[in-house]
C-alpha cells in the first residue's frame, strides 16, 4: 500500500471524490493496509457509445472519472479508468446529418453497431469503428489516460458467459427487482425551469437504456437476454424458451421469420439487456466509481435499478454521480442522434486542450456550463489568462490553483503548450485582418512587444492556429474584417474640425507608439487630449462625456478603415494595417 500524503488540494471536487472513493477501494479489500498485502486497483469507470457522433456532453461521461483517477494517480496508488465502448448495442435510428450516411442505412436498424458499415469515404471497417476513432484521437489530445473495452470483443468471446448463464438462472430475482417499477406510476412531471439537454435524454437511446430493454416476459416468462438473429443479424428477437439445465434456448425473430434452438453455455451472438448488463459489469470490474446522466440517475432509472441488480452478481454498486448537462455557447441543446452535433474534436479545432479540460474540471459534476464556440470563447481564454498569471504570481484560490493545474497537467507529466501564450482575441483578430498570410501575421505579432519579438509563428503556436480555425469556420463572412483599399473621401471631407484633429493627433502619435502597448494607450488617450486632460488621466479623473467622445473616435477609425462601426481591438486592427496604409486610409 503506498504511504502518501493526502492531496493538498482538498477544496476541490476532484480531490473530494478522490477521498471516497479510496475509503470505498479499501472497504472493499479490508485489511490490505494491515497485512502488508499490495493494495488493489482501483477501478473507475466510463460507458460511451457509438452510435454517432460523441459529443461535448458524453466527454463529461469520461473527464469526471479520469479526473478522480488522476488526482488518485497522483497520490501515488494504481488506477484503472475504463472505457466500455458499448459498441455491441442495436443501431436504433440513422442520425441525421451526418456525412456519408443516407435513407439506406435504416435497413441495418437492429444489427450491432459493430455490423453497421461506416458512412462512405470512412477508412473504419464499421459505424462503431468510425465514431470511436475520433474520440480516441481527442482523448490522446486531452490527455486522457485509459482502458477501452468493446463490448462486441467481450461478447462474442464469450468472455460474459459465466454471467449470462447466471442471470439466467436468476432471471426470476432480477424480474421481481423490475416489477417494483414497471407498477409504480410515473410522477406528474413538473414545468422545466430550462430546456433539458436533449442529450441527457437520449443517452438512453446511446447506451441501450430504453424502456423494452428491461428484458422480454411472455407466456414462455421473463428473460435478461437478447439474441441477435443468426439470419438477419438483427434484435427484433423474442426468446420462447430456456432450460436451465441443459442451456437449451429457442428464440424466434420478428423481422425475418426466422428461428433457431441453440445451447447458451456454447452461443456468444447476443447480450443482456441494457439494466441486467450494466450492473453485470460493475460486479465484472470491480468497478468503484462511475459517474452517469440524469436520465439514468433518476428513480426507476438504470443506476437506482442496477444497485440492487448488481448484488445477485455479487457485486456493489459503484460511486455514482450524477453529471448535468453540456452545452453550447449560442445553442440551447445538444444530441447525439441528431448530425452536426459538436465534439470534442470540433472543441479541440479551436482550443488548446488545457482550456478544454478547465472547463470541465473547475465545475462540480451537477453544475452544468457551457463550451463557446461563437465570441464567447474569447472571454473564456481572457479568463484563462487571467487565471495563469495569478497562479504564477501565486494570488489565486485553492480550488482555482486546483482546477488550474488539473487542467495543464496529468500524473503522467504537463501537457504540451504554447510557449508564448498570446491573448486569443489578439491572435484572432490577426488571423482574420491577415486572411492567411503567415508572414503578414508574424510582422504584427513581433510589433507587439518590440523589445521581445517573435521570432516565428511557432512560438505562438497551436493557440495561434486555434484562433485562426476559430475565425475560419464559427465567425459569419459578414463578421469578418476587410480592410479598404482606397480612403473613404466622402467620409473624410464631410468631417468637422474636432474629428480632423483627432486624426491629426493619432497620426502624429504613430511613429512614436508602435506597439500593441503605445497604440493602446494613443487611441485612448486622443479624446482625455483633445479635452484638455492629459493623455495618462484615469477614469476618475475624467468626466463621464470622455467615454462619449471615444467611443464616436473609435467608430469613426473602423469606418475609415474597415466601413463599419466595430471590428477588432483598434490596436491590434492598427499594427495589422500598418503604419503606411493607415496614413493613406485615414488621409495624411
């Protein structure tokens, strides 16, 4: 047993869990501390299907948990994080909008998502395949260490064998468990406060959690058991006899007539149904912490039902949080059985991987919160930012400095990272001034701190690559900057004395001010000047009119520059222009 000091980071939610569920891990081996005996490892646990696209919601499903096992890696005992891909599950309905996919694939509705083919174009040798591989390839990004399990491998082995025929045996115990809540009335339902996440609800559909999958009861009874058809592959079966005994079962199937007796000791084309096959593997694993969605975490749902199924297993029933939902910045909810859905792979396009990983750990499991994919992520890296420069000045809290370093770093070491960590709204409004072009982009960088330029884009990146997909592909053409080529003379001419002055001013401080630090200060400081204040004047020195005159010389510059009355920083939108043109646009 390793002899390691308690986290000090006991604030946070992760260092919390990581408490219990250590205390659980040796309630359940009692006395490997005092036996010398090596203490045993520790399980925690994921599910993700892949029925589609694995979106932002299903990754809380795995940052929960490979949180906890980090903070617990850290304190030097072994984990195990596994991922059961539930790739055995029946493909229930084509998701619409996904690329490669039409109305054709509704004829493998009921196969294994293992025996559905990949939308066209994929390099993946099925559906499951093909949506596993891009969240495997994000995880590696995220840092995420694990364990992937597929079902259909664990199935079709026969590796469950000992368990089905178990819960076959005790089918009647497990139908009796089921009973108490297929009679209880449904609750009236309450009016939403805010939209459910689509997401949450339709996980059941992901996981093989829907109502029928509590198992089929006919005149032949109950049984926790779903061949797949050994004619058309599918699960429209229905079992009409088991002997104990000899493992005889007889199934018949709805969709092609046809039907079959085979000996359950030596058959592996099949499963449990989805409350019988969960708790099975928490027995199976040993599995001590699992977190799960409020579809499942609700009463009669597969969690509450599978902690009493678990113990005809011999099993108990693991920690299990329940985790609010995801969403997204500008988009109400989320769904996997919907295309187009946003992933972690579409999150990681245009963030680096330790912002991702932030936002799910500085949030507590039932707090839900959003990822941005429109302006709002350029105050999230502000945020960020600020966050950085506290931790290395040592002024943040303890559960920030906590959530801080669960971001940029596993037990396995520190993440890679942008050597120089240039603001995003910065990189981004030079990538969309720029259009492309790297030399453009590496001059302004490097005028923005002269005395330590940048000697190539390198140092700015991958933030400055995010920030550049980011105004590639969620910034509408319209948004988009395009500076003039020509003065706007109409403009120019129509201008009074005040505003002629306030040009002249800004021009003469140009040369003079050549950084994203002196342009700061000049395009403030031309109205405190004009009003007769010094430029260095603080708010509370100035009257309230100031802030007035700046914002009508601000919009008057992006006119000149830009023909409309916003666009990026003025600094920044400045040092990308250059000195040169910004003469002849604003006409000296």
């Amino acid at each position: 047993m390793p002899i390691v000091a308690q986290s000090t980071e006991t604030t946070d939610w992760v260092s919390r869990f990581a408490d219990e569920v250590i205390e659980e891990s040796e309630r359940r081996a009692p006395g490997a501390k005092t036996s010398g005996a090596a203490a045993p490892v520790v399980v925690v646990a994921s599910g993700l299907s892949p029925s589609g696209p694995i979106h932002l919601g299903n990754l809380r499903e795995v940052m929960t948990p490979h949180l906890v096992a980090d903070e617990i890696r850290r304190r030097g005992y072994q984990v195990r994080h596994l991922i059961s891909w539930d790739d055995y599950d029946r493909y229930r309905k084509v998701p619409a909008g996904v690329p490669g996919v039409d109305e054709t694939w509704a004829e493998h509705i009921g196969k294994p998502l293992t025996s559905v083919p990949a939308p066209k174009g994929s390099p993946h040798p099925s559906w499951a395949e093909h949506f596993k591989a891009a969240m495997v390839e994000s995880l590696a990004e995220l840092g995420v260490e694990f364990d992937g399990i597929s079902q259909t491998a664990q199935y079709t082995s026969g590796a469950y064998r000992e368990q089905i025929l178990h819960a076959m045996k005790h089918r009647g115990d497990i139908d009796a468990i089921l009973a108490q809540y297929r009679t209880k009335k449904a609750p009236a339902k309450k009016q939403q406060q805010k939209p459910v996440d689509e997401a949450e609800l339709e996980a059941a559909e992901g996981s093989g959690a829907a109502a029928e999958d509590d198992g089929s009861s006919g005149s032949a009874g109950y049984f926790p058991y779903k061949p797949y058809c050994g004619n058309c592959e599918k699960d429209l079966t229905t079992v009409t006899s088991y002997d104990d005994d000899s493992t005889e079962l007889t199934y018949s199937c709805t969709s092609c007539g046809f039907s079959e007796t085979v000996r359950l000791s030596e058959f592996n084309r099949g499963k449990l149904v989805w409350k019988v096959d969960w708790p099975m593997r928490w027995a199976y694993e040993g599995v001590i912490f699992e977190p799960s969605g409020v579809d499942h975490s609700s009463p009669g749902s597969s969690f509450q039902v599978g902690g009493q199924i678990v113990g005809i297993f011999g099993g108990k029933q693991p920690i299990g949080p329940m985790y609010a939902f995801v969403g997204i910045s500008g988009m109400a909810k989320m769904s996997s059985s919907k295309g187009g859905v946003p992933t972690p792979a579409d999150a990681l396009k245009i963030m680096e991987p330790q912002l991702l990983r932030w936002l799910y750990a500085r949030r507590r499991p039932n707090q839900s919160f959003k990822v941005a994919f429109d302006q709002e992520i350029q105050r999230l890296y502000d945020e960020w930012d600020r966050l950085e420069a506290k931790v290395a000045d040592g002024t943040t809290l303890p559960a920030d400095a906590a959530a801080h370093s669960r971001a940029v770093r596993t037990a396995s070491g520190e993440l890679p990272r942008t050597p120089r960590p240039l603001p995003y709204r910065t990189l981004a409004s030079v990538a969309d001034i720029t259009a492309g072009h790297e030399d453009q982009a590496l001059r302004i960088l490097s005028d923005l701190d002269p005395a330590n330029p940048l000697a190539s884009l390198d140092e700015a990146r991958p933030r400055y690559d995010k920030a550049e997909a980011w105004i590639n592909t969620h910034v509408p053409a319209d948004q988009r900057t395009i500076v003039r080529d020509e003065p706007d003379t109409e403009l120019l001419k129509s201008l009074d004395e005040q505003a002629r002055e306030s040009l002249r001013l800004l021009l003469d401080g140009l040369a003079g001010n050549w950084s994203l630090d002196g342009l700061t200060h000049l395009v403030y400081g031309v109205p405190k000047v004009q009003a007769g204040f010094s430029a260095d004047a603080t708010p509370k020195e100035l009257p309230a009119e100031i802030k007035t005159a700046q914002r009508s010389f601000f919009a008057l510059l992006y006119q000149l520059l830009v023909s409309r009355d916003t666009g990026p920083r003025l600094p920044t939108l400045l040092l990308a222009v250059g000195q040169d043109r910004v003469r002849h646009l604003l006409g000296a």
